[in-house]
C-alpha cells in the first residue's frame, strides 16, 4: 500500500513536470506533445522555405521575363535596322554604275554602326560566283544588323533593268506644231522661220520644217535652262533631213552665263537629203551663274531648208539606261547568315 502511495505520488510530480514513464514513451523517444511542437516547426520551416523558393521563383522569373523582353526589343530593333539597311543598300547599289565591278561576290562589306545596330550588306550572284562576267545575271543582296545578341538578315533578289530616260524636250515629236520652239534669233544671221508640215516623217503626223534662214546658224531652239544640271550628262538625238542636198547637222547645247558669252557644247554630223538620225552626248559645263540654257539645231555650211523629228534630250545616252531593280516578290528574312 505504502508502495503504491508512493508510486502514486511519483506518478502525480512526472505528471506536473510533464514526463512520462519509461514505458508510455514512444519508440523515438519522444512524447506526443514534442513531436506536435516538432512537426510544427517543419511546418513553419517548410512554409519558410517555401515562401524562399517562391520568391526566389518569382525574382528568376521577372529576371526571364526582363531577358526576355530586352532580347524581344533587340530583336525588333535589329528586325527594323536590318530592314533599313537594305532599303540603303538598295540606294547604294542602285546608283552605284560599276556596282558588278565595285563589290566582291558573297563577301560582307566593312560593320557600319548605324544607332544602336551595327550593319552590313553584300550582294551574291545567283548564276555563279562572279558579280562582273555577265551583266544579265541576277543577284541577291543581303542586309544584316545586329543589335545586343540578336541578328537579322533579309535579302531581296535584283537584276538590272532597261528604263526609258525622262525626255526633258517639250514638243519635241512636234506633234502639237511648233509651240516650245522658237527660232535661234539672238542675232539677225540666226532668224528663219520654223513651220510643222506633214512632209514625210520618221514619226506621228507632224515634223517641223526650217526654212527661209538667214545663215546656216539659223535653227529651232528650245529653252531648257530648267532642267539642266551643271556637271550632267545629257544625250540629244534627233531625225533630221536635208531638202536639197548633203550638209552636216550642227547641233547640241548652249549654255548662257550671267557673265555674258555663249559656251556651245555642239557637235556636227552628217545628214542626206533621207531622214537620218544624229545623237551626242554632252557635259553640261560653265564657270559663274547659267543664265540660259538651250538646245539649237543648224547646218555646217548651207542655208538650205531641213526637217526635224523626234528630238529628245535625256541624261545620258540612248534615251533608256540600266539600272537596278529589287525583283517583286523575292524579299524575304533570311536564317543562318
Ligand atoms: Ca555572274
Ligand atoms: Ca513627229
């Protein structure tokens, strides 16, 4: 009895200090209550480190996201650069004449930074490996700008065309009389009279007659000072006709300085009593102001009637010229360059 008090009053201090017995202890040695404080605090540290991932998440992924749109904006602006950077290189080679001559086939030109992007451009034959041997073969030119990390590329396929050149004459088939024509007349030797007649012609209905001159400088002229440009080329064929005999068409551009004097830039070439076409080409030069200038046709030695048709006055030669063309359709992005 003694022993059970006893017991009992052990069993009442464990209690109030919170131990247990040996045996009521659970196998880890623990009692419930420690492994409630226990799984609390993983829970706790769980949640913690949780809350640490996904925050951790949440910074890699706005750091993804910010690549991502820093690597989105290179890309668009390398996608606009690239784009403008054909669009020049189209211009270059365009006016570039000797461009089969001045660039080597497949081979990118010098980096050029153009704002934020660095660029380039090369043309390729499509046919073979050279630019230079055949002027009818097309070839495609590549633009490439690279912005940060990203690259773009787009290519368009160009040949050369045949254009017909502006004809800065107005009237010159003569099909609306002689109106835009006038007599030379700066000086008496140079008055004829200039009449459309329907005498056969190289052309429409109407050429123009030149008779009743005063010397053999006496000719049509038409005033062109508004569209020749000093240090031009300019080419001016014409059909012409001599009634009575053989002479020699003199013909070409004149120019007029506000410092006085005449500056013929004119050439001579045979023409029969057939209808023959003459053509010349000629550098429009002069030193001070141009005060005038004009186209003339006349003879070499004699005053006799001629006939003029189709004159035409063009930058440089033939009346058409080659230049390049981006062919329709064959613009595209290109992948790997
Ligand atoms: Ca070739
Ligand atoms: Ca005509």
């Amino acid at each position: 009895m003694i022993w059970q008090a006893d017991e009992g009053r052990r069993a009442a201090r464990r209690a109030a200090r919170g131990c247990v017995p040996a045996h009521e202890r659970s196998p880890a040695g623990r009692s419930p209550a420690s492994r409630r404080r226990g799984s609390a605090y993983l829970v706790i540290l769980g949640a913690a480190t949780l809350l640490t991932i996904l925050g951790l998440s949440g910074l890699l992924a706005v750091r993804i996201e910010l690549r991502g749109a820093r690597t989105g904006e290179a890309a668009a602006k390398a996608r606009v650069a690239a784009a403008s950077a054909l669009e020049l290189a189209l211009l270059r080679v365009g006016s570039d004449d000797l461009w089969r001559k001045n660039y080597k086939h497949d081979v990118w030109t010098a980096e050029e930074t153009v704002g934020e992007a660095t660029c380039q451009f090369k043309v390729a034959c499509q046919v073979d490996n050279s630019l230079l041997d055949h002027e009818g073969h097309p070839a495609r030119l590549y633009a490439k700008a690279r912005v940060g990390d990203a690259t773009r590329v787009y290519s368009v396929l160009i040949n050369d065309v045949e254009v017909e050149l502006t004809d800065f004459t107005h009237n010159g088939d003569f099909e609306s009389g002689a109106e835009g024509w006038d007599n030379v007349g700066w000086w008496d030797e140079a008055v004829c009279n200039l009449q459309a007649v329907t005498d056969p012609r190289p052309s429409g209905d109407l050429c123009l007659r030149v008779d009743n001159r005063a010397s053999n400088y006496a000719g049509p002229m038409q005033d062109v000072t508004a569209v020749v440009e000093k240090g031009k080329d300019y080419t001016l064929t014409a059909w012409v006709r001599m009634i009575e005999r053989a002479d020699s068409a003199m013909f070409g551009l004149y120019v007029e300085t506000t410092s006085g004097g005449v500056s013929p830039l004119y050439t001579r070439r045979g023409v029969t009593t057939e209808w023959t076409e003459v053509a010349a080409t000629f550098t429009a030069t002069w030193s001070g102001e141009l005060d005038r200038a004009y186209i003339a046709f006349a003879t070499q030695t004699t005053t006799q009637p001629f006939l003029v048709d189709k004159v035409v006055l063009t930058e440089r030669d033939g009346g058409t010229a080659l230049v390049i063309a981006p062919v329709p359709g064959t613009w595209r992005r290109e992948s790997g360059l």
